[in-house]
C-alpha cells in the first residue's frame, strides 16, 4: 500500500490496525472454525529510509521480512537507511 503525505507514526498506526482486523475475521467452513488469519507488514517512508522508490521498496521489504522471521503477525519499521544511500538509484 502506498500511502503519501503522512509520518510514521501514523503509517504504524494505520498498519496495525489492518493487522487487528484481519486477525478478527472469524470464518468457518462446515461449521468448523478455520484457523485464523495473520497479516505481517513491512513499513518505510521515502525519504527517511531511501532517497528512490525503488530503495524505499527494498527497506519496506526487509522490514517485512524482519516481521516474518520474528514469529509474524507483526508490524515492522524499516531499519535506519545506511548513511551513503544518496548514491543509489
């Protein structure tokens, strides 16, 4: 999701509550209860955690996988961006 004009508290905020509605959705099938739903998320902001699209993508992903490794159902901030980043494209 691609959000513009807004701080990361914010973007964490509205992130975490995709995550706790999907996590209420109850379905069943049969009348059994299925297993319920989990939403990880990676979040980044251009330009605190790249300088281009394309590096603010890749630090949003590496959050998201940071999330998935950390058990899921999680939202993770970017890592501060490496300070020579105005280089790349």
């Amino acid at each position: 999701m691609l959000l513009g004009d807004i701080e990361l508290p914010a973007l964490a905020a509205r992130a975490e509550e995709l995550r706790s509605r999907v996590a209420a959705v109850r379905v069943e099938h049969r009348g059994e209860p299925l297993p319920g739903a989990t939403l990880s998320a990676g979040i980044a902001l251009y330009p605190n955690h790249g300088l281009s699209a394309s590096l603010v993508i890749d630090a949003a992903d590496a959050a998201l996988y940071s999330a998935k490794r950390a058990g899921r159902d999680r939202v993770n901030t970017a890592a501060n961006p490496i300070p020579n980043n105005s280089h790349a494209s």
